[in-house]
C-alpha cells in the first residue's frame, strides 16, 4: 500500500490526475475503472486540463464505472451516466462508445449485472481503478454486509449512503434506494487500484479500512490485500493515520 499524503483537495486531486495521466500515457489503450461522487470531480477536472493542455489523449481509453442507481434514467441529471459525461467524457477526445456503466433503466437486476460483467469481462479487465470511499467503507456501493459480493449486483443502499446521497436530490424520498455495483472480485481484480480520500470526516474510515481488520463490515478493508494500491488523501482524511 502506498499512502501519498497531500496538503488539500486541489493537491490531492492534481497528484491523483497525475498517477491516471502516467496511466494514459504508458498504456494508451487502457481500461479505467472510474468513480463518481464528490471526491474525484477535481480529479476529472484537472484530466480535462491536460486534455486541454495536449498532455493526454483519451482516443485509445476504454472506461468502466463502478455503479449506477437503478431506475434512474440517463438524462437525469443524478445519473452516474449523466455524471461521467457531465464531469469527464464531454470534455475529452473519449470514444463514447467505450465508456461503460451498468444499465440504470434495466429494471431486471439479474440482466443488468450479466450483462456489466460480460462488458467487463470483454474489456480485457481494468488497468487503472479510481475509487472514493464511503464514510461506512463502502467502494463502489458494496455497502457493509456478512461478505463480499464477487460480481456486480444489485445493492439495497444503506441508511448512512441515502442520507450521504440526499444532498444531491430535491428530497430524501427522491433518493434511489437501490444500485447496480460491481462486485468486490471484479474490484480487485484491477491491476492498480488508486484510492482517493479527502476531508476530516474521512480520517476515521480511512484508518480503520486501512489499518484495522479485514472485513465484509468495512468492504474497503479487503484493499489491504491487493497487491497495488495508492492512497491520495489530503491532511484532513489522514489527520488519524501517519501518511
Ligand atoms: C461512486 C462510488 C462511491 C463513492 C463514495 C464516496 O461511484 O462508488 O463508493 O466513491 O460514496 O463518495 P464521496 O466521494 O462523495 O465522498
């Protein structure tokens, strides 16, 4: 596990764009695993500024999501789908037929997840995998459990993720309530694993995911067994562990 400790969010979000932008350019036509959710959006911007500058092409990338909401459509603006284009692929030279999410308007779960692994599994497998943490350990939405769902699924969100999630809806009862995940094997088979964190009310999952036993109760804690992981976290998330 490599942690990379880091003044603030900007400092976190340039230093994780460069770890991707190493990706991009040692391996042109590599498949990133992407995350939504608040942490990495300065990640994506600072990607589009290298875009922009000419350091990075995205024209050979292949994307693979983590998760989507179910029964949510793609115009919706809560999307993941509408997220990743609103936040990384409209900026960028990406073919938009190889960035991939699971089906948030498939409404049979069962199709939905065969047909994300089958997608996974025909990309060659993810080279690269961002992911952001939740306050409850959750990555992608594998949210605490008795075990470790391999392939993607379909999770009932939890308490704590709805209420995390209500922030970004009209109301609590407009909150999905359920997501298409990948699965927890599907995660780790990535062949790099970068993990963002930021802010102070991070710093006590980012200790015990990271540092405390490995469990189905803090599914980021099955990280410690991965053979490449980078942590980018700012002061604040690291503020109980020594980076
Ligand atoms: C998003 C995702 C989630 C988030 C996590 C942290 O695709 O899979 O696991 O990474 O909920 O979210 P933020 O970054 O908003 O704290």
């Amino acid at each position: 596990m490599r942690i990379i400790g880091t003044k603030d969010y900007e400092d976190m979000s340039r230093k994780a764009a460069n770890i991707i932008s190493a990706q991009i350019i040692m391996k042109p036509g590599c498949v990133l695993g992407l995350a939504t959710g608040s942490t990495p959006i300065g990640t994506y911007q600072n990607l589009v500024k290298r875009y922009q500058e000419g350091d990075i092409d995205f024209s050979g990338v292949t994307t693979v999501n983590l998760d989507e909401y179910k029964g949510i459509t793609k115009e919706n603006d809560q999307s993941y789908y509408y997220f990743m284009n609103h936040n990384l692929f409209s900026h960028v030279n990406v073919d938009t037929n190889r960035t991939f999410l699971p089906d948030g308007t498939e409404p049979d779960a069962d199709k939905a997840c065969e047909e994300y692994n089958r997608v996974i599994e025909a990309t060659g497998g993810v080279d690269l995998q961002l992911l952001g943490i939740g306050h409850n350990g959750h990555i992608g939405f594998n949210e605490p459990a008795d075990v470790f769902k391999k392939k993607c699924h379909c999770v009932e969100l939890s308490e704590t993720t709805i209420k995390a999630n209500q922030r970004f809806f009209a109301s609590y009862d407009d909150v999905p309530k359920q997501a298409y995940t990948m699965g927890i094997l599907t995660i780790m088979q990535a062949r790099k694993i970068l993990v963002v964190v930021s802010g102070e009310d991070k710093a006590a999952i980012v200790k015990e995911a990271f540092f405390g036993p490995i469990t189905p109760k803090v599914q980021a804690s099955v990280l410690q067994l991965h053979p490449d992981v980078t942590i980018v976290g700012d002061e604040a998330a690291f503020s109980l562990i020594k980076a």
